[in-house]
C-alpha cells in the first residue's frame, strides 16, 4: 500500500518489512530522524508520507536507498496489507476477534488461511466474507475496498460441494487449495483438526465413507484383523473439533491416505506429538537398557528357537530384523516369551556391545494406553546410547538418524515387543544388520519386506504336555495317564494359561495331575467360562489369600506401565516389606511379569481380567483412596527428588503420604536423580491420569515440582505434563495454577525452537500472575519476555522487562528471583557496552546465589562476570572468574555450561595475543555445542573461531568461520553483527575492500538497530575505506 507524494509513491509495507529486518525499533527509528514515534507509525500504517528530505533520512536510518522506498505497487495480498498496518498476526488475531466476536483459535486459523489464499469455508457465504472484508478494513485502517480487491478469488470451474449430513463445517472445494495445509503452524488442536479438513478438500474432498474405505485397506495389507478396522463414524469423529482427545493413530493413517508423501505425513505426527500433548499417553513409554529376566523354566518352541538363533548369528550382514507374530492376532500365544529366551541365548553366545528392549504397547487393554509414539521410543533408545536431552533432535527424522548414526559401528542388540504395525516399527530398525533386531507383534507386518517372519500357534499336544512335565516335576499322573493332556486341552495348548495352572498345581502338591485334571473340569462346566486363559485366570486367583487379591485388583488401577515395591504399597496402605513379599509371590504365580529387577508390570490380559475384577468388586470410593495414596506417594518422594537436587528452589509442598508407606530415600543426588529418570514415564502418566480423572490438584502440584527437571531435556514430556496441569487448574478455578504452567510451557516451546507460542504463553502467564497479585510469578514471567527480547536484539525493552521483575523479586522476597533477575540485567548491560554497570549487577548477583547455595545460578553468573569484564579488558580478572565458573559446571556435569566458559576464555586468548590457544578452546566449546544442538552457542563458537583464524593471518579460515556462523539460523543479531564485522576484517586483509566494505556496512546497520556503541567503531573502519 502506497501514500501518493509529489509524482511518487512511498512504499509503506516496504518501509515497515526493511525496518523490521535490521530488528530497528519505531521509537529508535524516529530518533534517528527527529521526529516521533506516532508519526514513524502513520508513514507505516500508509496515512502520511515522508517530504523528500525526510525520505532520505528515513531510508539511511533503515540501511537502503530512497528510490527503494518509492514507487512500490500496493500489497500484493492479505498478508502484505496486514504487514503494512504495523501488525504482527497475532495481533490482528486479537482484533479481528473481537471485530467479529469470534473465538481467538478459530479467528487464528481464518486468517491463516485467507493470508495464503486458502479461502475458508466459514467465509464462503457473501454476508459472512462482507462482514470479514469490513473488520479487517476496520482493523487495518484503510478501506473496503483494498480489503475486496486482495481477497482470494475461488478457482474458475471447481464444483459445489454436496451438503454435508454431519453436521461438520466442511470447507467449500469451490476454493481450491493451492497446497496442502501445513499442521505445524496449528497452535490448538481444534486448529489442527481444522486442517485435517482442509486436507481432505485439497485431497478432492472424498466422503467419510471413502476414507473409511482406503484407511481399512491399508489397515488389512498391513496385517491388521477386520475387528480393528475403523467404522465411518470413528473416521467422522477425528474431523470434530471441540475435543480432549483425539485417535492420532487414525489420524495418521487419515493424512497417509490423503496425502501420502512420508515427510508430509512426519509433520502431522510431530504435531500431534506438540499441539495440545493429544497423543500424550503414547509418548509415555519405558525403555530399557537389558531383557526382561529369563523364565527359569522355558520349554518347547524348540525349532523356532533354533531358527531365530541362525537368523540373528554373527553371518547376518545382510539380513533384516526377526518378525514373531501370533497366528490370527492371538494373544498369550509366547511371542514375548520367545523373543526374551531367544535374546537371552544371543547374548550368551554372541558378542553384543549393548540392548535396546521396549514394549511397543501395540495391544493394551486400556484405551488410554495406545500404541508408542516411535518418536518418544527414539528419545528413550538415544538416551541410552548416551545422548544428553539438549543433544536429541525434536522430530522423528532426526531422531531416527541421529539412532542409526550411533549404531553404526556397534553391536546392539533391539527387541521391539508387542508391535503395533509397520510404520511404529521402521524408524525404529537399525540401518544394516550389524545390530540384529526383534520385534513381536499380534499382527504379521508383512509391509515390512526387508524382514523375515516367524508366526507362531499355540503349542503341539505334545509342546504342552511337556511344559506341564516340567514345571510340575515328580507330580504323578494319578488313574489317568492322560491327565497331562487333559489340562493342556481345557487350557487351548496356549502358553500364557499353561503357566496360569501351573501355578496354580505347584500350590497343591499332594494332588495328582489327575486330580487336577477332574478339577478344572469341574469348574469348566460350573463357571461356563470360555477360554483357557480366562478359566486358569480365575483359577489362579480363587488360589489367592484375601489381601494377595485385593492387591492385584489395586495394582491394575495404577495409571502407568509398572510399579516398584513403594508403588504398589501406597496403593494398598501397607508398608514396602509386605507389598515387595505379595508382588514376588503373584510373580511366582504368573500373574505379574519382572520388567526389570524389583519392578512388575502385567501381561495385557491379565490387567484386563484384575481391572473388570476391580470395578466388580471394590467400590469407587476405595479405588479412589487407592489412587490419591498413590498421586501422594509420588507427589512427596518427587518432591524429595527435587529438593535434594535443587535446594534452593521453592515448590509447592506435597501432601504427606500416608503413615505405613515410606517413600524411597532419595537424599543422595544420585539416588534423586535416577528415581526421577526411571520413574518419569510413570509420573508423566499419574500428571495426565489426575487432570483427566477428578485429582486437578495433584496434575497442577506434580508438574510445579517437575518443572526444572522436566527444563533439562524432556522437553516433550514437559509439553505434556503442562499442558494437564493448565487445563486442571482451569477446569478446578485456580488461575495461579494455569499461570504456573503457562510460564512452563513457554519454555517447553521455546527449547524446542517454536518462540511464537512461547511468547504467547508467558504473556497469558504474565497476565494471570498480575489478576492473582502474586509478584514472584509475575517477575519470573517478565523475566522469560526479558530474555526473548534480548534475542530478538530489542535491549530497551528487554531492560524494562527486567528492571520491573527486579522490583518484584524484592518486592516478594525471592532472593533466588533476584539474583537471576541481576544476571539478565548484566547480560543486558554488556551487549549495551556498558561494563561497569554489568559487573555491578553481576557482583549483585553472584553475592546472592552464593549466599543461597545455588551452585547452578553461582556458575552461570561467574560465566556472565568474567565475559564482562573480558569485554571491558580487565582480563585477568575475567579469567580468574571463568576458571571458577569452569570448575563449578564440571561439579555439576553440565557440559554446555562447560562449553560456554571455554568460549569465553578463548576469546580472552586472542586477545592476548594467543590465537593458537584460542582456536583449540573454540573448537572444544564447539564440538559440545554441536552435539547438543545448541544452535545459539554455536554461532558464539563460530565467531570466535573467525576471530582467532584472523588473529592467527588464516584470513581466508576467519571468513569461513563467520560464513558459518551466518549460516546458523538463529536471531541474534549481536552475533549476526560480529560476524559481518569479522568478515569485514578478513576480507580487507585478503585485498577485497568492496567485500569489506559491503560486512562493515551490513555490522553498522545492526549496530545501530541494536544501539550499541560498536557502530562508531565500525563508521571509523569505513571512512578508513573511503
């Protein structure tokens, strides 16, 4: 949009996008050529124009010539208007939604769509789109009829779409979608599910039916039985918005069918995994390190085991990974049983470097345990391989690249059990067959060719009989000789019942097999019970004493996937000791499986059989008194985690346990920080199961203790946790709560490079702590806006941020709040140049984290003081400082920290003329920062590198350091300006002047954006050149 002058036009969307790109704030703008911000803000919005000789100043201010800012045609589209009103789009979001009085997230995704000329269907009706063109003319300042003119026009010769018998808003085809939506810029899930319709109008907008139809197809190539197929409506109901949970499987498989391009549907995964934690319950999932213990007793399957062993020797370069499935999908058929023996005998005879063991979850008799994520399995798989949680990428693909990168070279040994298809398992697999895999599953995978399968039916008669024979030993047969036989009949042959009445025989040793036989009858005929599995399941419990039952009833309650001896007594209100005996004896009786050493989990339809058993017989007010047992125990032994590792940090104070249940002793920082990584899926669970259940309290509690170690790598997790915890505090009226977690969630966003949504959370966070007059939490969330300003180089108003949090950190009494508050504010003070002030704050701030204890917040502020002042040339002072800072990082075992320090001290050593010392401490701080995807310390290693290359006359190695360091899509533009200024040396010591001069300018205008004193220095280096 452009205000005529003269016989020219001033391009006022061309002036707003340059400015916005040197990071040029409007008050800084008008300064530089003396005049107000009110009027910057007219030339922008295309109310007024500039005379001629305000232009050219204008156009020096923002680094281009005034012909660039004359003589533009009007916005080409929406986006460009909404750009040349001086808005951001979540700006005009909050207007337009209000204009309209419609909701934000709705409004959120219209705008979205119209601004890519993807007209929605809510606008497809004339009174609705007028109303549409009204507010954003309204909204934008300029008239209807510039609004009309950049309207998106509907496709000539598309058709109406048929009226939709659901009910569902559907998009009209009649606008034809240019390309297919992309799920990563939903910020909601019904914003999400919004573009799953409009997927399905770009796909040729097919009926429910019909992608009933193509989903069941690929669903039955891939193995899968005619009861698991979905049905239209369960197809229908994954387009309804207004939903707390969603099928992301379906979802998946829906997107597959429209669209099946991998990495397209990769995207849709990674967004369900993000917006709103949807699919939390599957990223929740238990890896490990070794096999599950060995059956002491494995018998029959003979062939089978002999055929895996051949398929996983040491000659199997060339082969891919071992499929166990069960004839028709059956359960208790062995597969897993199999997979352990088989693993077991690998690595006794083979030579294997390390295991990978995970239950994939494929079948649960929960509906809200579903299939693991691959992704979440990825996580796990990589932090057993020794990756730290900064160094794991976010999306499936780099996980999975980053996995077969660390097999390379390594014999690892992986058994994916209980899988739920093809695609859940090939992320998963390594990249040859050095590293043998396993993978059981009730479906046969056939889509995964590279693969050779094994399916397995319940045992021969003579398999069966043999088991018995074997863990029944020196039993006699009685009357019958074929009393064997007879059980192993009642029990189908199938393994999981065979072990059930084993168990149940070993408890009665003066009968005979025969006797045992007569019995089961007995109770066949008695009980009318279908199945061998269900008949020995009842039989085994029958079996039990009163309070081994009502134990296992309790045990199926709990949330997550299995339990420790602290667990399961906080669930029946007795002591560990006891509950440590009743969970070895129901093991002994097959009715509880050993995950790990001291921890019991159980087979699917085992849960299944205790779980009905519970409902049938325990009223609800005692399975609720179970469970707030249990949300205490790991809400107190959490907090106990938390307190030996983090001190001196506050954190809602647990509801004591009840008296009986001790919780683990955890003061050792060891100890605190492997219950915390063992149990995490478990508390991740109990965080989702107490938001969704009636314990708001407890989700909002446990994600407030969790939040620093939840900050540390497990950013996902923390993603899901928050998000319960806001929604708990909503639904339960506690707006400090939903403040907490939306603090929280910002970071989680913010690690994970999405700094939009984090802004928006810790404005609404900031809002809340104001509406609730907590000033601690208001100076936490000024501080998170603080330092997303400082990196997007606006330092005014990061310093506003933080001077005001510092306030309220006295005002609070949060010593710890105020010595962080003191660093942010030296960190701001040295980018300004203004030393003296930074090492003031940073003394301030050090004086306090010491006198709390907080080796962390003592550490990262020496790191802060020592760069200051090598800035300031105090270098002896600054190195003293960063040595210690060094020693207190490798007490912690903080790497990057570690990295960040010997940054700085190479610095310090070309500028002591030391270069060859600078460059190795650089290159040390940059192979950590690499490892852990740290992208903003790169860019800091990078330019230190260049600096030192230049100090050492490698000129042509410093502009291949800075190039890189440009090439690091990060925003800070302090770094951004140090390297054009170290480009612009390099290239003049090379003979390039024009090059020189072309850095020197491009580091002053950033420098001047920035308001920093550099840009003198770099206006001397130029009229040098002149």
């Amino acid at each position: 949009m452009g205000v005529a002058r003269g016989t020219s036009r001033f391009n006022a969307a061309e002036f707003r996008r340059r400015r916005l790109a040197t990071g040029l704030s409007q008050q800084r703008v008008a300064e530089a050529v003396g005049t107000t911000r009110q009027q910057i803000i007219a030339y922008e919005r295309g109310r007024a124009a500039p005379e001629p000789a305000r232009l050219a100043t204008l156009a020096a201010a923002i680094g281009c010539a005034p012909g660039v800012l004359t003589a533009a045609p009007e916005p080409a589209d929406l986006a460009g208007l909404r750009r040349a009103a001086g808005m951001t789009r979540t700006q005009a979001v909050a207007r337009l939604a209000g204009a309209l009085g419609d909701r934000v997230p709705a409004t959120r995704w219209l705008l979205e769509q119209a601004e890519t000329a993807n007209v929605p269907a809510a606008w497809r009706s004339t009174s609705r789109r007028a109303a549409v063109v009204a507010a954003m003319a309204r909204t934008y300042g300029v008239p209807v009829e510039v609004v009309a003119r950049l309207w998106p026009r509907p496709a000539a010769g598309a058709v109406r779409a048929p009226a939709d018998d659901t009910g569902l808003r559907t998009p009209d085809p009649r606008h034809t979608l240019v390309a297919p939506p992309d799920p990563g810029s939903a910020t909601t899930l019904d914003g999400l599910l919004e573009r799953l319709r409009m997927l399905k109008v770009w796909a040729g907008d097919p009926s429910y039916g019909d992608i009933r139809t193509r989903v069941g197809k690929a669903w039955s190539a891939a193995g899968r039985p005619a009861t698991e197929l979905p049905g239209r409506t369960t197809v229908l109901d994954c387009f309804r918005t207004d939903r707390r949970r969603v099928n992301a499987e379906l979802i998946v498989a829906i997107v597959q069918t429209l669209h099946p391009d991998v990495g397209y549907v990769a995207q849709w995964r990674q967004a369900l995994r993000v917006i709103g934690a949807e699919s939390t319950a599957a990223a929740q999932v238990r890896v490990q390190d070794r096999l599950p213990p060995e059956l002491a007793r494995f018998t029959g399957r003979t062939a089978e085991v002999e055929w895996i062993r051949r398929e996983l020797g040491d000659d199997r370069r060339d082969r891919g990974p071992v499929v166990i499935s069960a004839i028709e999908g059956m359960a208790g058929i062995g597969k897993t049983q199999l997979a352990v023996h088989a693993g077991h005998l690998v690595l006794r005879e083979r030579s294997v470097d390390q295991v990978l063991f995970v239950n994939l979850r494929g079948f649960h008799p929960d509906a809200g345990q579903p299939p693991a994520d691959p992704a979440a399995v990825l996580e796990g798989f990589l932090r057993l391989l020794g990756e730290t949680g900064q160094q794991i990428p976010h999306d499936l693909e780099g996980r999975a690249a980053r996995y077969r990168d660390l097999l390379a070279g390594r014999r690892v040994l992986v058994v994916l059990d209980n899988a739920a298809g093809a695609d859940q398992v090939r992320p998963l697999l390594p990249r040859d067959g050095n590293s043998p895999a396993l993978i059981t599953s009730r479906r046969a995978l056939a889509d995964l060719r590279s693969a050779t399968h094994l399916a397995l039916d319940v045992f021969t008669p003579g398999e069966a009989v043999e088991f018995l024979a074997r863990a029944t030993p020196r039993l006699p047969a009685g009357d019958d000789s074929t009393a064997a036989a007879r059980i192993a009949d009642r029990c189908g042959h199938l393994p999981l019942a065979l072990g059930l009445v084993a168990g149940h025989i070993q408890a009665k040793p003066d009968w005979s097999l025969t006797d045992h036989a007569d019995w089961l009858d007995e109770r066949h005929h008695q009980r009318r019970l279908d199945t061998g599995v269900e008949l020995a399941l009842n039989l085994s419990y029958q079996h039990l004493p009163p309070d081994r039952r009502r134990l296992l009833r309790l045990l199926a309650l709990h949330p997550g996937h299995d339990l420790d001896a602290h667990a399961a007594a906080a669930l029946a209100g007795t002591d560990p000791d006891t509950a440590r005996t009743h969970l070895g004896l129901l093991h002994g009786d097959h009715l509880l499986q050993q995950a790990s050493l001291g921890r019991y989990t159980f087979h699917d339809l085992v849960r299944a059989y205790a779980t009905t058993l519970a409902h049938d017989q325990d009223r609800p007010s005692q399975r609720r008194a179970a469970l707030t047992r249990l949300f205490d125990h790991y809400l107190a032994a959490a907090a106990a985690a938390m307190g030996t590792l983090h001190p001196t940090e506050s954190r809602p104070q647990p509801h004591p346990p009840s008296a009986g249940t001790p919780d683990p002793d955890l003061a050792d920082p060891a100890a605190a920080l492997g219950w915390l990584d063992t149990e995490r899926p478990n508390l991740v669970a109990v965080a989702v199961h107490a938001a969704t259940h009636g314990w708001p309290a407890h989700s909002t509690r446990l994600a407030r203790i969790l939040h620093t170690y939840l900050d540390g790598g497990h950013y996902t997790d923390g993603l899901t946790v928050h998000t319960h915890a806001r929604r708990a505090a909503r639904d339960n009226g506690d707006p400090a709560g939903q403040a907490h977690a939306l603090n929280s969630l910002g970071l989680a966003y913010q690690r994970l490079g999405r700094p939009e949504p984090a802004t928006e959370h810790f404005e609404q966070a900031l809002e809340l702590f104001q509406q609730v007059r907590d000033p601690a939490g208001e100076a936490r969330a000024r501080n998170h806006l603080g330092n997303a300003a400082v990196r997007a180089g606006d330092y005014r108003e990061a310093t506003d941020q933080f001077t005001r949090a510092l306030d309220l950190d006295r005002q609070s009494g949060d010593q710890i709040g105020e010595a962080r508050t003191l660093n942010n504010l030296g960190n701001v003070h040295w980018r300004l140049c203004r030393y003296q002030e930074a090492v003031n704050y940073d003394n301030q701030s050090l004086f306090l984290f010491r006198q709390a204890g907080d080796l962390f917040g003592e550490a990262s502020t020496l790191d802060s003081l020592g760069y200051a002042e090598m800035r300031w040339g105090r270098y002896e002072d600054a190195g003293r400082h960063l040595r210690q800072s060094l020693a207190l990082f490798r007490k912690l075992g903080n790497h990057t920290g570690e990295a960040s320090v010997l940054d700085s001290l190479g610095s310090i050593e070309t500028r002591l003329g030391r270069p060859d010392r600078a460059v190795d401490l650089h290159q040390r701080a940059l192979t950590v920062l690499r490892e852990a995807h740290h992208r903003f310390g790169q860019v800091w290693a990078l330019n230190g590198l260049g600096e030192a290359a230049h100090a050492a006359g490698r000129h042509a190695e410093a502009v291949g350091h800075h190039t890189d360091a440009l090439a690091v899509d990060v925003c800070d533009r302090q770094q951004q300006a140090r390297a054009h200024t170290g480009l612009g040396h390099a290239h003049l010591s090379l003979g390039h002047p024009d090059l020189a001069r072309e850095h020197y300018e491009r580091a002053l205008t950033l420098y001047i954006n920035l308001g920093t004193p550099e840009a003198d220095e770099v206006r001397v280096l130029l009229r040098r050149l002149d």
